[in-house]
C-alpha cells in the first residue's frame, strides 16, 4: 500500500469510510452502463482515494491517473465480473462510483 495523501483522522475520511461497503456485480452494472465506474488498484486504500476525489484534489488523482492506480472500468471488465459474479468494495464520490475487487 501507499503513503496515504488523505488524513485518516478528519470529518471527511470517516464518512466515505462509512459509506463503503460490498456490492455484487449485478448491482453495479446500471453504474458501468452510465460509465461512472473507476476502478482503484489494490495498492490503494479505498477511502484514501474517496477522501482525495471528494477533497477534488485533482493533483493526486492525475498522479493515480497516469500511474495506472486509477481508471474508467472498460468492456473487458464488465464481462469478466459478469462471468464471476464478482464482489466489490465500492465508495460512491459522486458522480462517481469507485471499486475495488473483494480478495
């Protein structure tokens, strides 16, 4: 995992931590037809990357962007989930929604 760029013990950090939670692929898949899925790499803390989009800290989610930590959930994506009913870790940061695949 990363150097966390969020402050763990703010406002803001706690309540995209108690808005994670797990979803299945069928509940998301309204979300990858609006293509508003980013998916976020397993290096990541979850709520680091929520806190930093919501705090629109556009430096650091370039940094992820280009990094490859962050990215637009693709066609490939969506069948692979669909054929492993895959479960998530999800954090909505509207408008968008991040994941994680569950271990």
């Amino acid at each position: 995992m990363t150097d966390s760029p969020a402050d763990k013990t703010g406002d803001l950090y706690n309540e995209m931590h108690q808005q994670t939670a797990r979803i299945l692929w069928p509940e998301l898949q309204r979300h990858y037809a609006r293509g508003v899925i980013i998916i976020v790499a397993a290096e990541l803390d979850l709520i680091d990357v929520a806190t930093v989009m919501a705090q629109n800290n556009l430096q650091q989610v370039e940094t992820w962007l280009q990094d490859g930590m962050l990215r637009r959930a693709q066609d490939d994506d969506a069948r692979r989930w669909q054929e492993h009913t895959t479960e998530f870790w999800s954090c909505v940061v509207a408008p968008w929604v991040l994941v994680q695949e569950s271990a």
